[in-house]
C-alpha cells in the first residue's frame, strides 16, 4: 500500500501537509509513540503516529523528524486536539523530506491502524502457512474487531499452552484461563526482579512460566504490562516464540489505544485542578468537568496522591502507577501529573475508604520487587459526598502523601485518618531509630518465638488490639484463657515490662507498629 492510497480513503480524512511529492513510498507497518526519541521502536517503511505530547518547541521537532528520517520510516501522522499541527513541526518535516499528515480529532488512530493492518493482510494473499499464517490470524482477530481474550486466546490455541496478559501488580488483564493468586504474584515478582527478559517462575507443581514484556518503550518494569504463558521461552521455541513476540506487539498495539484514551482524560482532569487552583473555581464549572470524567460524587468520592523517587520520568511513571492501583477497584478514576506528582479522583464504586487503601497498599507493595533503591510514597484523603470541597480534599491527600515519604519504607501510604493520629509521629521517625526502638521491647519475644514456634508476638497485638480484655482476647486466638494468662506472664519475662499500666501498654504498641 501507498500513501496516496491511504490519502485517499474518505473515512479516514488525512491531510498532506508536507511531502506532496513523496506520496508514492510504500507502507509497510503502523506504530504509534510519544516518546522524545522514537528510534528504537519504530521500523522502517512505517507509519508513525503521534500526539505531539513530546513536543515542546522548535527544538524538539527538529530532533524527533531526525529520528524518524534516519529509521527511514514512511510518514509521519500527528493526531492532536489542535487543527494544525505546530509550525516548527511542519518546517522541519518539510527540510527533511519527511511527509507529514494530519488526522482529524474526531477520528482515532485504531481506524488508521485497522486499516493499514486489513490492507497488508490483502496484500499478503494466498491461504497462511506456518508463522506468517500464525501472524496473519492475529492481526486479522484484532482489525475483526476482536477482543484482547479473543487475540490471547487464539495465541494460547496456536500454541496450545495457557496464556495471559498482566500488569506489573499481579492483575491479570486477560487470559486464556482463570491464574490462582500466588501464582499471580509468583508471576509478578518473577517479571520485575528479573535481571534479564524474557524471565521464568516455576510452579508449585514444576510447571515452568515464562514472562515476557509487553512494551520496550514503557517508561518503567513497574509501569509495565506482561505476557506469561506456560512453558520456558527456549522451549517454546522456534516459530512459537516469534510468535509471542508478535503476541507482544499487537497487546502494545491495543494498550497504546487505552492510554489515547485516558490521556483525553487526563487533559479534562489537568482542567479541573488548574481551576481548582486558580481560586477561582464555581461550582457549575467543576460539576461539568466531573460530568465529563464521569466521576460521581454523591456515593462517595476520595482523593489520592502518589509520589515516586529514584526513578527517570518520573511523573509518567507515577501517573500509570497510581491509575494500575485504582482502576481495576473504581473504574472512574481519571489521573493527571502535576509537578511530578500523580493526583487522581476515586469514586467509591461500592467500596469503603478502607478497602480502597487497603487495596492500593497491597499492590503497591507488589512492585516493592521492581523498585530497586526508588521510593513510592501514597497519600489518601477523606472522603466527601459533593464536589464543593474537592479543593480541601486534594490537599488532604497531598499532605498525607508529604508525611508518608518521611517513612523509610520502599513503598509507605498515609490517609487522613492516619494524620491525625500516631502514625503520622511515628512516620517522621528515622528508620535506624524506629528499629532500634522495636527491637529493645520486642527483640526478644522474636528471638523466643523463632526457636520454639511460639506466637508470644501475635498474642501481644491481639491483647493490645483488644483493649487488654483477656476474654475477648482468647476468644481471638481460640485459647483458654489460662494458657492467655500464662504467656502473657512470659511476655513480661522475657520483656521486663508489665503489661497491667498503660504507659507500659503504650510502648509495646508503637513498638508493634514500627514495622
């Protein structure tokens, strides 16, 4: 296929802007990137769209056409909210000999993806054999109009092992069959504590799982989709494993659409905060923007903030992180970046405030494997039922955020409740200290339960947690209230430190909670 064919589809409504006489190159594939420097994801003899997210004047055009022009790429389409794209794009695609395109806003980049896809595959002819026959049927799943599961499962079919797609917290977005949780988490740990990828995990049962990234181009592991499927990539094998190479493209493919998605989102959501901000904001104008982002307040509505650092592009990564941790729980969620920290509205969805914390903390907690020496830092707010106070709201979380990065932790959260009580005194402690702390009262009983298989610690927090009730404390653990009072009475052997006056109490509880 030629540009001017594709030029001239109605639908599509492309516009030449450069490179009139440059129509006749030939279209050999389709990619779409933002990246500043594109150069090792982009083919020759493609079409690359873009956002123009990258471009922040002259200078970066300039740099970006250089890119493309020495791949040797086909075309350049820009896709953006503006009519045209920038003047400084325009001239540096024309002194590169460069053809550049213009795409409407009402039509998205899937429709000239699927197009392309559909032509080459005509343009393959005669019946598929082997792995060219494999590839065609993927690519005709997708520009069918096929589903992910419908592409993951025709894979897993050619290959005839189970495959699924996941994110870098365990999540399985698609599969080819239900995955137990710790094989979920077995899977997500093996994929970010790899040295090198492809990796493998290995089941309970000897079963061999291999993990393979989805996109090269991901700002992070962390911010990452991944396949898994049954069986060590060498022995997969041969033809196979192109195949799931290509498996890995298409699923980039159909993620990059999501993210084009969203990122219309986030420029409503970038909206609303800079009204907030302004000081200025009225009420119709918020509820509009809220309509927009179809987040609904009246069943509840929280705010969270996440910090990440040690890591580059930080922001970017932050933003897919903290959006990963929310959506599967509260699909309504839209995340901006706001100087290189992630903010995101969460609608309750049926959920409590705790259970959404409760969930954040657990997959974020996942990532503690691919984190190296960065950091991540959450913030919670609580939560409000109108959006008069979302101003207040964002800056509770916000405040929440600052005091949870005083932990030391790789991965610490904080919500509106904890500021106001003693974790967030304790979060401003330094770790070496918080140790030292815990391990002069508790050191002890972790020593003595280690080597007798004792549970002196658990009965501890739970006597504490129980406000000292022996009865509902024995309840708990499911024993007689004599064998209670007989560790109870080595706790403070071992400890030196009564368990009947408060202050006493106290300390063995921040002591528990200096974790």
């Amino acid at each position: 296929m030629r540009l001017r064919d594709l030029c001239q589809v109605d639908h599509l409504g492309l516009k030449v802007l450069t490179g009139h006489d440059l129509l006749d190159r030939r279209v050999r594939g389709v990619s779409t990137t933002d990246l500043p420097d594109p150069t090792r994801f982009v083919k020759p003899g493609e079409l690359v769209l873009t956002e123009l997210t990258w471009h922040d004047g002259p200078d970066s055009a300039r740099r970006f056409v250089a890119a493309l022009t020495g791949v040797g790429v086909a075309a350049l389409c820009s896709g953006t909210a503006l009519k045209v794209p920038p003047s400084d794009l325009i001239d540096a695609c024309a002194e590169a000999g460069l053809p550049l395109l213009c795409l409407s806003v009402e039509v998205p980049f899937s429709a000239v993806t699927e197009y392309v896809l559909r032509r080459l595959i005509d343009e393959l002819g005669a019946a598929p054999r082997g792995l060219q026959g494999s590839r065609r049927r993927l690519a005709s799943v997708l520009v069918d109009g096929g589903s992910l599961t419908k592409l993951v499962t025709a894979v897993a079919g050619e290959l005839d092992v189970p495959c699924w797609v996941m994110s870098a917290t365990g999540r399985v977005i698609v599969g080819s069959q239900p995955l137990a949780d710790h094989d979920r988490a077995r899977l997500a740990h093996a994929f970010l504590s790899a040295r090198f990828l492809p990796g493998m995990s290995t089941r309970e049962d000897g079963t061999l799982l291999s993990v393979f990234p989805v996109s090269k181009g991901a700002p992070h592991r962390i911010a990452n989709w991944f396949l898994a499927y049954a069986g060590e990539q060498a022995g997969v094998g041969g033809e196979h494993e192109d195949l799931i190479v290509e498996l890995a493209a298409l699923v980039a493919l159909e993620r990059s659409r999501l993210e084009a998605a969203q990122r219309i989102e986030r420029r409503v959501f970038d909206q609303l905060l800079d009204l907030l901000a302004s000081g200025e904001a009225n009420l119709p104008g918020v509820v509009s923007r809220l309509h927009t982002l179809h987040v609904e307040t009246e069943h509840g509505l929280l705010a969270a903030t996440l910090r990440i650092e040690g890591v580059d592009r930080a922001d970017e990564v932050g933003a897919a992180v903290l959006d990963e941790l929310l959506r599967p729980i509260a699909p309504g969620v839209a995340t901006a970046r706001e100087d290189g920290e992630a903010v995101t509205l969460v609608p309750l969805a049926g959920n409590t405030a705790e259970e959404i914390a409760e969930h954040v903390l657990r997959g974020a907690r996942t990532l503690e494997a691919g984190l190296g020496k960065a950091r991540i830092a959450l913030g919670l707010s609580s939560v409000t039922t109108g959006p008069a106070g979302l101003s207040s709201l964002i800056e509770e979380a916000r405040h929440a955020r600052t005091l949870a990065a005083l932990g030391r932790d790789r991965v610490s959260a904080m919500t509106a409740e904890d500021v106001g009580s003693h974790r967030s005194l304790l979060a401003a402690i330094p770790g070496d200290l918080r140790r030292s702390f815990r391990t002069r009262l508790l050191g002890r009983l972790q020593e003595y339960d280690a080597a007798n298989q004792t549970d002196l610690i658990e009965t501890l927090e739970t006597f504490l947690e129980e406000s000292g009730s022996w009865a509902a404390t024995a309840d708990r653990l499911h024993v007689h209230v004599n064998t209670l009072r007989y560790r109870l009475k080595r706790i403070e052997e071992l400890t030196g430190r009564s368990l009947n006056t408060l202050e006493e109490r106290v300390d063995f509880l921040l002591a528990l909670r200096m974790r």
